[in-house]
C-alpha cells in the first residue's frame, strides 16, 4: 500500500470495544454483559538495561492496537495452580487488564487489583472479574508486576543508580500501574478520582506497601486488603540477602556485580532464587518507613480500608508443606515447631493447644498459626481505625468449596480429599470473581453469600462504606467494637424457605474468644 494511502486511512472512532488512551487506540472484546481489554502495555518493558530499573513510561503505538489477548506473566517457577505447570520466564510482562459494563455510563467506580502469590507468582490475568463487573457496575483493572529477584533485589549499587524504592521494584510498577489507571480509566467509563485498590495476600500486603507510601499519595481513594500484612524487612537484611544471590549466581566483583547480573537469563534469575528468596524492604522515597510502623503512627495515605482475613488462614499453607508431600505434621513435629517459634513462652500455646484437641498435628499447627495472625489483624484493624474509616470483616464459611486448585487436588483424592481445610486461603475470592478460569459448584446459599460480598464490596467503592439496600448494617470499626462474619445459611433440600447468606455484625468479644486472643496479646501484644 503506498504511503500516502496509510496516511490517509480513518482516524478510528470511540465505541463499545474501541477506546482511546494517551498512549494509542485499543480494539478489545465484547461480550454478553461486558467489555474487555487485554494486554495494555502501562511501562516500558523492564529488559535489558532496564532491569533492575524504576518502571519507565510506556512507547505510544501506531494505529489501532489489538487488546484481545493476555499479554506476557512475569517471570516465575512452576506451581500448583492451573496454568503454571511450566517456568514463565519472560520478562516483556507489564501489562494489564480493563473490564467495563457493556454500554458503561462515564464516571464508574474503579478498582484495580493486585494479585498475589507471595511477591514470586501469579498473574493478573488469574482473576476474571466479569461477574463482579456485571453485578457492581463498575470498571475493574487488573495488572502484572515484577516478582521475586526480578522485582525486588536490594544492592547498595541498585540504590546507587537513583531509583526512588530501590529493591521494590514490583511495588513501582504498581504504582506505574494506577498511573496509567488514573490518567486514561476515564476513556473505559472509570472515574480517576474514584479508584479503590485492592488485593489479596501478597496483593493485599502491597495494598498496605501503598497506603504507607509517599509517592503513591493521590494515586487512589479507598483501600482493601484481604488476607495481607503490613511490614517490610531492613534495608540491612535486604542488603544481606542481595549479597547472597549475588554470590549464588557467582557475580562477587563489585565493579561488574550490575553487568553480571544483567547478563544472566530468566532461567539463571529463577534457579538462584531457589537458593536465595528476596522481598520487598524499607529504603528510599517511596518506602521511608516500615508500612507496619507508618500504620501505627497515623504516617500513611489516609482513605477508607476494608480489611478482612478468612478464619483458616494457615491451613493451606500446612498442608502444602507437609500433608500435599506425603509428609504429615507429627505430634513431636508439632511440638518442636511450637517450641522453635515461642520460646519460653511455648508451654503456654502447648497448653492452649494440646495436639489432642484437634484432628491431626497439622490442624492444632495449622490453628496456631491461623490465631497468633488473627492477633496482629485485629491490632491492624484498631489501627487504622484511629485516623480512618475502617470496617473489618472475617470469611468464616467453613464448608465452601475450596479455590480453584486445591478443589482440582481433591477430584482425585486423598490427601486433600480428606483434609480439612475449613474457610483457608484463598476461599474468599471466588464469592467476588472468577479465579484462576473455574467457577466452583455453589450451592443456592452460597450463591446468595456472593452476591451479598459483591453488594458489600461495590457499595464501598460507590460510597465509601459497604453498607446499602439490603444488606446487613456493618458498623465502622473504632465506632463500634463489631467485625462482618461472612457466613452462608443452611437452608434444607426442598425446604420452601429461600436460600439466604447468614452474614452479620458480630462482636469482637467472639473473635477474641474464637482465637484465643487475649492469650496471643500476652506473648505478641
């Protein structure tokens, strides 16, 4: 075609799947009740000399760019979640995801999501929020960021080159991330001055990492954080433990140590972090303070937070390190592993505990572990509840089915068949989205339960508190001493009742109790 012609061509025209952003056009999908658009690119993609590099701004395109399929995962090892029965090791990976109503309105809320899986695996395209978007009518983003050495190795000679949060890389992007949110959500129907983020475990700890960062200060206007902590290591144990990958892929000499490492291969970068797991750490502009200690002292980004946790948390996590393995904890394990973690104050938890109350080893470690965080979540609740609006909650269905990978696990059998997961991990995400490609078999109360932690979940987003029509009142924490306990009814087989969520404000007294935490603030208060 002459060069004239494609100079001459239609300018495209705004519409249902074709938007216009700062940076291009974008065609993606329509669907039923939805729109999306896949693989947005919101920074330069960090390869070559801009690894271990602040996020940078992204290249404008020509034309109109097809946003119909997922763009790249960071780079990452293997798992046990669908998809990642093979290494991801390509590092062209920032991209993200816009899902709007079909037809949307200009103005909707927006929420961007922040995956997690332990700063070292996941993707954003895991979630699919298509029944969220069509019940909450609102656009939704979710978004990739560097993950493990990639996204988080610390070096005096990284901090020598001038990056605002040296070693947190993946935490910039983030913010790269709901930069772009804010600068172009308004062509998808989204209002920029209404974004709330949110995220799960290590996606909601990240949530945390913003609300205590300056430099993500205006950047959203509510905050949810589900399953996820607040704290990062010292700069002095990131310097360590940088020092320590470096030497696992043999690059010592200080003058070359960049060079070298640069030079290495994605598969080089994982293999070592095998040997050598790095995490996100206090240092420079953006991360100044501990989020922890930035909470306490009222010193961070002041917006509502939701913030919430399921009442089995550890379960999963015990039975992936040990029952998963064939290896079941054992009562002397048990006891070792208490002793090990509490000290002098172990015969205590023991006599909290006993290994004979519970139905295995692995459930009475499980439970510990599961109560001594429900102490530092209810810290973190009063907390926030000082200088913010907060309202907390706990997912305590304990016969849902479980998420998405180890409901697979348990098709084929034991030992996740019989092995008690209870409300663990994870649990509380399909009631929200889709995760991971599955919708799992609800029951009608389930399904009723979903459709009231949507109602919940939207209302925060629309008016900055998640109560509304027909929902249960949820007071504000501080206020009131009262949590949600997200819960199903039991609703009988053929009974003519109608199938009902049994959610409602309880009072902490009984999260206390359930947890045994008066005992946990005498050994972490």
């Amino acid at each position: 075609m002459p060069a004239t012609a494609e100079r001459s061509a239609p300018t495209p025209t705004q519409s249902a799947d074709t938007v216009r952003t700062h940076d291009g056009w974008l065609h993606g999908t329509s669907a039923t009740n939805y729109t999306e658009w896949l693989g947005i690119p919101y920074a330069a993609q960090p390869v070559g000399s801009l690894r271990w590099k602040a996020p940078q701004r992204p290249a404008s395109w020509p034309g109109v760019r097809d946003a119909t399929h997922f763009g790249n995962r960071c780079v990452q090892g293997t798992g046990w979640d669908p998809g990642y029965d093979t290494p991801k090791l390509d590092e062209d990976c920032l991209y993200l995801n816009v899902y709007a109503p079909r037809h949307a309105r200009p103005g909707l809320p927006v929420m961007v999501w922040i995956h997690g899986g332990g700063f070292t695996g996941g993707a954003g395209q895991d979630t699919d929020p298509r029944k969220y978007v069509e019940k909450a009518g609102v656009v939704y983003v979710t978004i990739n960021y560097r993950l493990g050495a990639l996204g988080f190795l610390d070096l005096p000679q990284l901090r020598a080159e001038g990056d605002t949060g040296p070693g947190n890389f993946g935490l910039l992007d983030q913010q790269a991330a709901l930069r772009w949110v804010h600068d172009n959500v308004a062509a998808f129907g989204g209002d920029p001055r209404n974004m709330t983020i949110a995220g799960q475990s290590a996606g909601g700890s990240s949530v945390c990492d913003q609300l205590a960062s300056p430099t993500a200060r205006g950047l959203f206007a509510k905050a949810i954080i589900m399953s996820g902590g607040c704290g990062m290591q010292a700069q002095s144990a990131a310097d360590s433990t940088g020092q320590a990958y470096a030497t696992a892929l043999h690059c010592t000499d200080p003058a070359t140590e960049l060079a070298c490492l640069r030079a290495k291969s994605p598969a080089d970068i994982l293999t070592a972090q095998q040997a050598v797991r790095v995490s996100p750490a206090i240092g420079g502009d953006a991360w100044p303070v501990d989020p922890g200690q930035a909470v306490a002292a009222g010193q961070f980004n002041r917006v509502p937070v939701l913030n919430g946790q399921t009442h089995d948390e550890r379960r999963l996590f015990v039975f992936q390190g040990n029952d998963n393995l064939g290896r079941p904890v054992t009562a002397a394990q048990y006891e070792a592993t208490i002793r090990t973690a509490y000290g002098a104050d172990a015969d205590k938890v023991l006599a909290a505990y006993p290994v004979t109350a519970y139905s295995s080893p692995s459930i009475a470690l499980a439970t510990v572990q599961s109560d001594a965080g429900s102490y530092q979540r209810m810290v973190l609740d009063g907390q926030f509840a000082e200088y913010v609006p907060t309202w907390a909650y706990e997912f305590a269905e304990e016969q849902t089915p479980q998420f998405a990978s180890i409901y697979l696990l348990q098709q084929k059998g034991d030992p996740a068949r019989s092995f008690p997961f209870g409300a663990t991990h994870v649990d509380d995400l399909p009631y929200l989205w889709e995760y991971l490609g599955m919708t799992l078999p609800f029951t009608d109360d389930e399904l009723e339960l979903s459709d009231q932690m949507i109602g919940f979940w939207s209302a925060f987003q629309n008016r900055d508190t998640p109560n509304g029509a027909y929902l249960p009142d949820w007071p504000q924490f501080g206020r009131s001493q009262q949590y949600m306990a997200l819960n199903v009814c039991d609703t009988p087989e053929a009974s003519t009742l109608p199938p009902a969520a049994c959610s409602k404000a309880t009072d902490i007294g009984s999260f206390v109790a359930d947890h045994k935490l008066d005992l946990w603030q005498s050994i972490l208060g």
